[in-house]
C-alpha cells in the first residue's frame, strides 16, 4: 500500500511538470528567429502568397495561444500534429523510432551495468593497489574519450579493416536479426563505455562506504567468505545510489544520443531532435520533448520501484 | 532439450540464406534525409533521388543537357510558340493499376499548379491550362511561349507523374506514400533511417531493366566521412556527394572507386543592393565590382578543393554551352579594387557576410576575408543558421550573403528568379529592366543559337550590373562499390538507377 501511494504520487508529481515542461518548450521554439514557411520552401523560388499556404496549412498564421491550445487539446486525444518536412502523423514518427531508441538505450544500458559494476567492486576491494588503479584508469577513459571520436575509431577498425561490423544505419530486427543485432553493437559501446565509467566510479565510492559499515564488519566476524561479504552483504546496499544514476543515465538516453546516432546514422530521437529544431518542424519537437519527458519519468519511477525491491526496509 | 542446437542451426542457416536472397540490393548513402516524398511539394535535391527511381517523369535530361521522353512518346510546338502537344506513351501504369492516360497528366499539372505549398507552381507559370486531345495526346495551352522552358521543366520534378486515385484517397499523406510510374514502387520508410523501394513488375521499360536491382535502399548518412567509411566497408555500394577531401582515402582502396561530373550549382556572394536600409553599402556598383575583383577564385579553388572545383564567374559552368567566353572568370586586380573604393567614396569598406554553419563556405569565407583585407576592406563573418539566413535574406536584413544554388538544366532556372526584378529569390531586389527584357527573350527563344546569343547578351549585362559574385561550380563525386556497374554520372547530381548492375 505504501508502495502503491508513493508511485501515485510520484505520477501526480510528474502531470504538471510535463505540462510546465511542454508549454515551456512551445514557446522557446516561437522565440527562435527564422520562419519555418521559409525553412520548409528552403531556397527554392517561393513567393508571398505560397509561404501564407504553408503557414495557413500548417497553422502557423493563428496566434500562438490558439496554437498552443490546438496542440493540447490534440495530445491530450493522442495526436501530435504533422511533421511538417515529410507530412507524416508526430505520433507515428516518434512510435517508428520509439523501437530503435529503446532497443540503443537497452543495449548501451546492459553494456554500461556489465562493465561499471564489475570494475567499481573491483576497484572497491583492491583500494589502492594496482586493481584499482587499473579499473579507475579504464573509468576515466571511458568518461574522458569523446563519442564521436571513438565512434570514428570504432568504424575505422572494426567496420573498414577488420569488416565484423556495419558502419552505420539501421535494419529492423524483423527483417535481419542478424544485421540488426551488429548493426547496435558498434553504437551500443561507445554510449555504453562512457555511461559505465561514471556507473564505476559511483559503483567504487558506494562499495567503499559499504565495505566500512559495520554489518559487513559483522558479517566478516562470522566467518563468510569475502566474496559472500561483498556480493551478498556490501552490493546489495551500494547498489542504491547506482540504481538513481543509472536511471538517470537511462533517461537521458532514451531522450536521443545525438552525436552518436549522427556518426552511426541511427535514426532515432537524438537525430530527429536536432533535424527537427534546424528545420523549425515545431510539432515534431513539441512531440518528441513531451515524449522524450514521460520517458525520462518512467524511468525515473522504474528506479523507485527497484529501491523497493532492492532495499526491503522500504517496504516496511 | 537435444533438438535446441538443432534449432538454433536451422535459425541461423535460415538468417543467413535471408542475407544471402538479398544480393540484389542496391544501397545508396545520401548526403541527408529526404523531404516529403511528393513531386508537388519536394524541394531538397537529395529528394530527387528516391523520387527518380519512383517516379518517371514526362521527359528526362540526358547528360549532355539534351531531352530525351520518358512517360511523353514525343511533342509537337505549335508555330505561335503558345501550345505545346504531347503523346504519350501507350499502355504505361501506375503502381496501383491506374492508366497513365491524358486525364492523369491533367490532372498532374492542375496539382502542381494549384496544391496549397506547390513548389512547381512558378516552373509552371506560363502554362494557363492543359486540355485532353484524346486519351493519349495532351495540350499544354500557355500563357506565353515558352515552350522550350515547359519542356524542360517537365524533365524535372513539375515532369512527375502521381497516380490520380491515390493523391486523391492520401491527400496530405501522399508524400509518405508515394505512388508514381516510375520502375521502382514505394515499400516504406523510416524517417531518417532508410527508404525502400522494390522493383515494379508491370514497369513499361521492364525489357530494359531486367538486370536492375531488386531492392534499392536509400540511407541518409549525412556526414560524407561516414558515408565513406560505409562504402569502404560495403554496407552500401554508392555513396553520394563526397567531398574533394575524401577523395585521397580512395584513392588506394581496392573495393570502391570514385566517379564524377560537373555539377550544374554554383556558389556566389549576393550583394543586398535593394533590399531595406541595409542595401546603402552595396547599392554603388563600383563597391560591388571592388569586391568582386579583390577575390581570387582560382586560389580559393586549389587550397579549398584540391583544384577539384571549378572557378566560375557566370550562373552556368564554364563546361557549359552557355557561358560567355568573352567574359572569362577575371584575375584578382587588388590595386583596381582600390581605385574603384577610392572613386565611389568609400575607400574603407566594411561590411558584414551571412554564412551558414558548413564547412566549405565557411572556410571560404575566412580566406575570402584575408584577401579583401589586402584591398582594404573589413568584412564580418556572421554564422546564421539556414532557417535565420534564410529569413534575414528575405527581410534584406543583410549586407551580403554567401550562397548556393544546386543549378537547373536549363539555363533559366539558374538565373530568372534569382536576379529579375520579381524574382521570387531575388532577396537584393536588384533590378534592370533591360536584363529582364532579354532574360524574357531567352525564355522565349525558339532555338538553341538563338538562346545562346540572348545569354550571352545577359552575361554581358551581368558583367558591368555585378549584383552577384559567382565564386566556384562544385563537381559532384560519387563513390561506387566495386561491384557497381552501369553507373552514369548526371550533371544535375542526380541517380540515374536504370542500368545500374550490382554483382553479387
């Protein structure tokens, strides 16, 4: 029960920030200079009486309160507008991409809790020799090396000379998993590298505080093996402040990785963010950051419930 | 339990042979991500690539810059110059079944001329209507005649074809689902991931392109060292405008190869001479010209681009049968670029130019800067984004702007709209009314000689008016997989898929 009221409040919390957050993002897009009827024409010979058919077309000549209120009074019936650079549904553009962020995020998340707890309980239980130098070292260059630069790398050795993976774009899983699978592995570790060395880092500070509490002191007192001690007794707690940034970090990931989606040609949301703002394409960006928002949120609230499972004492 | 490797086997062989079925594949890199996929209402060039697979057109341009039909079977100028009458060829389908008849190309040209957002509308402007002769035969019936000006207009994007019953059922979702008469039809899209088409089994030419591909997939991979990287690896076998800087990393790279054209754009500085309060710095023809001649387009093209562009200093490439030889791209002159400031009063000009945020312009600029500064003029690199310049250009809220234009076959379409006093891209609102006499004239012009000369006399005009400062003409390069065959290099930048043979 108390359970179920924290999360109820968590999303009544979240209801107003979205709609804050959304009417925000609205009217910093109409306080950008440039015209998105000139935009959508580009340089092509447009007079006029065409750019006030675009702006009629697409709304753009109606005040923006009646804009804004259009725009709501659609997303609250699940419609997002047109995007207007391809005329496609907002809805049906983000529910296409939705799939491939999701399946990015994923695969950069497992790659980042495989490599960043493993190295901070290392790092953690070999405090100052040569196990913690070494996973510390590797943390850092994990944080220090830029995404796009290692994503250059990366093509360079493992797609141009050794030709184990695909340079860049996206197959759907249904039509060639396995073209679909390699086509996520290059992508997957240059977010998910950068991601696990600030999860070590995290991973270590919290092992070390646990390593010193005084019911690992006990547990050692009895007897248990140290890895018993460590995995069983110290992890379970240190996890708590790596679950809120690993959410975090999901979170942000799920809002688009735009550098890394541009040097992969990833569609997904990080590409179709800065597309969209360049191109003025207002209903897509308005789509996306609502989207964007809720899932940054769920994630959030994910991580709520794995304190729950996690730390029983919660559910008391 | 002992059946699972088994299983697994059959999965994986079963994976494998998809991959393997998919060798007619042909996988283009785009240098972005196409617009809507409408005819009508398509304005990126890299949009022409999937729509010239998708959609075939009355005529099309062959590389000499000639016409050559497509969907028309052949025309007829009536001898006043003001009708034009097509026949079409016979028995040809749309994807969907539909006739492609004369009440279809009616109706095509009635969209284009009157869909909210029409970009074709002002490529149309002198048609006043079209009338059905017979089932096969069309009249286009104009305004004035400019015959030769419709026709290849019609070889473009205004010259595609869309299927009537389906632009009428889509509406504002006929882009996303295209349905046209051209040899591939529309499979799906991802937005910025890919485009799929597949080969159109009822196709009128399909004697002639039975070894085309299967499949094509067109993938925006908009930075050219990715789409590189992506072609060396062969996740795609023709990557699209690469940049002169790419071209040493093939050199030595057995599996791909490069291949090129003269590009029919041009880059050129726009002096706001009419255009607001602003147009005050560039309104004496004498500061533009001093500008002009302080610039060293040869050494802007051998440092920048390797030599691999052209120094241009008229809206066609000196390749072309336009270009006024008379009139050759002139020396740097720093010492007349002084006198010509020192006469016109205004011996320490200082000015601002509008630059987008891309690489080649950008560079351009700075060296365009240090050698205005030897003639003593200051001039302000402003960065704007497209979408800024675009509407501060429009607004004349600029000095001068560096732009570009990717260039049209005929010559009209690289210049009317862009310098006559209506043009609707003339953003410097400069006017002669003398240059739009013999730009009409050209329009007009029944001959190809004829029309020479009349460019030439523009080109004359051109070169004491100085409203623009045509810098440099790109060549387009195309990278090409290995296994790429039939491959033709278009002036217009354009993928011709017809021919092309992909080995396994």
């Amino acid at each position: 029960m108390r359970f179920l009221l924290f999360i109820g409040r968590r999303i009544a919390l979240a209801l107003p920030t979205v709609l804050i957050l959304s009417t925000l993002i609205f009217l910093l897009q109409r306080m950008l200079p440039g015209d998105p009827a000139l935009a959508l024409a580009g340089g092509e010979a447009v007079d006029a009486r065409m750019l006030d058919e675009i702006r009629h077309k697409y709304g753009l000549d109606l005040p923006v309160y009646v804009q804004y209120g259009r725009w709501l009074a659609g997303a609250l019936h699940g419609y997002l507008g047109v995007s207007m650079r391809n005329d496609i549904g907002v809805s049906e553009l983000l529910a296409g991409k939705l799939g491939i962020t999701l399946q990015l995020a994923l695969a950069s998340m497992a790659i980042a809790l495989a490599i960043g707890i493993p190295l901070g309980i290392v790092a953690a239980t070999r405090k100052g020799r040569l196990g913690d130098a070494v996973a510390s070292g590797l943390a850092l260059t994990g944080i220090s090396i830029p995404h796009f630069w290692l994503g250059i790398l990366l093509v360079l050795a493992f797609s141009v000379h050794l030709n184990w993976f695909p340079a860049s774009g996206y197959v759907p899983f249904r039509e060639d998993p396995v073209r679909s699978v390699m086509g996520f592995v290059l992508p997957s570790i240059v977010l998910g590298t950068g991601i696990a060395g600030v999860l070590m880092r995290h991973m270590r500070s919290a092992m070390l505080d646990a390593l010193q509490a005084d019911y690992v002191r006990t547990a050692r007192a009895k007897g248990l093996s140290e890895w018993r001690v460590v995995l069983r007794h110290a992890l379970r707690n240190a996890l708590m402040p790596v679950v809120t940034l690993g959410a975090i970090e999901f979170g942000q990931l799920l809002a688009g990785a735009v550098l890394t989606e541009q040097v992969f040609s990833i569609p997904g949301f990080g590409k179709l963010l800065v597309d969209s703002v360049l191109n003025r394409d207002y209903q897509v960006v308005q789509g996306l950051v609502l989207v964007s928002s809720v899932m940054f949120i769920a994630a959030s609230l994910l991580a709520d419930v794995l304190y729950f499972v996690i730390n029983p004492r919660l559910r008391t | 339990m002992r059946k699972l490797p088994s299983l697994l086997f059959l999965t994986l062989a079963a994976c494998l042979a998809g991959h393997a079925a998919a060798q007619g594949v042909l996988r283009i890199g785009l240098n972005e991500d196409p617009d809507t996929l409408d005819p009508t209402l398509n304005r990126l060039a890299t949009g022409r690539q999937p729509l010239t697979a998708l959609c075939d057109k009355l005529f099309d341009v062959k590389t000499d810059l000639t016409l050559t039909p497509q969907l028309a079977a052949g025309y007829e100028i009536a001898k006043d110059g003001l009708s034009v009458t097509l026949k079409l060829r016979p028995g040809v389908k749309f994807h969907d079944g539909e006739p492609v008849d004369a009440q279809a190309v009616r109706y095509n040209i009635g969209r284009h001329m009157q869909l909210p957002g029409s970009l074709r509308r002002s490529e149309l402007s002198m048609v006043d209507h079209v009338d059905v002769v017979d089932a096969a035969t069309v009249r286009f019936v104009l305004k004035a005649p400019q015959a030769n000006l419709l026709l290849f207009g019609l070889a473009e994007r205004a010259g595609m074809m869309v299927a009537p019953q389906a632009a009428q059922r889509l509406g504002d979702r006929f882009g996303s689902q295209p349905v046209c008469a051209g040899e591939y039809r529309f499979v799906e899209r991802v937005p910025q991931g890919r485009i799929v088409v597949e080969k159109f089994t009822d196709y009128w030419d399909a004697a002639q392109t039975k070894g085309d591909p299967d499949r094509i997939e067109y993938l925006p991979i908009s930075d050219s060292t990715v789409r590189l990287s992506s072609l060396r690896s062969g996740q795609i076998q023709i990557a699209e405008r690469l940049t002169p800087a790419d071209l040493p990393q093939l050199a030595g790279d057995a599996r791909a190869k490069i291949v090129s054209a003269s590009d029919l754009g041009y880059h050129y500085i726009r002096y706001n001479s009419g255009n607001g309060a602003r147009a005050a710095t560039f309104r004496d023809v004498r500061v533009r010209r001093a500008v002009d001649l302080a610039i060293d387009r040869r050494v802007l093209v051998k440092a920048l681009f390797n030599d691999q562009y052209l120094a241009g200093n008229q809206f066609v490439n000196p390749n072309s049968r336009y270009y006024d030889k008379a009139h050759p791209v002139p020396a740097r002159d720093v010492a007349a670029a002084r006198r010509l400031l020192q006469e016109a009063g205004v011996p320490r000009l200082a000015f601002s130019l509008l630059v987008p945020p891309e690489r080649e312009r950008q560079e351009a600029a700075q060296m365009i800067q240090a050698m205005l500064a030897e003639a003593g003029i200051t001039m302000k690199i402003e960065t704007q984004e497209d979408a800024v310049m675009l509407q501060n250009a429009r607004r004349g809220d600029f000095d001068a702007i560096f732009n570009f234009w990717s260039g049209r076959p005929h010559p009209d379409g690289n210049i009317y709209a862009h310098i006559a006093c209506s043009g609707p891209q003339n953003d410097s609102k400069f006017c002669d009314p003398e240059l739009d006499k013999v730009m009409v004239q050209a329009r007009e012009a029944t001959s190809d000689g004829e029309r020479e000369r009349l460019y030439r006399q523009v080109n004359a005009i051109l070169a004491t008016d100085y409203p623009v400062s045509v810098l440099w003409h790109r060549r387009t390069f195309t990278g090409l997989s290995t296994k790429v065959s039939g491959f033709v290099p278009h002036p217009d930048s354009t993928i011709r898929v017809k021919g092309i043979r992909l080995q396994p």
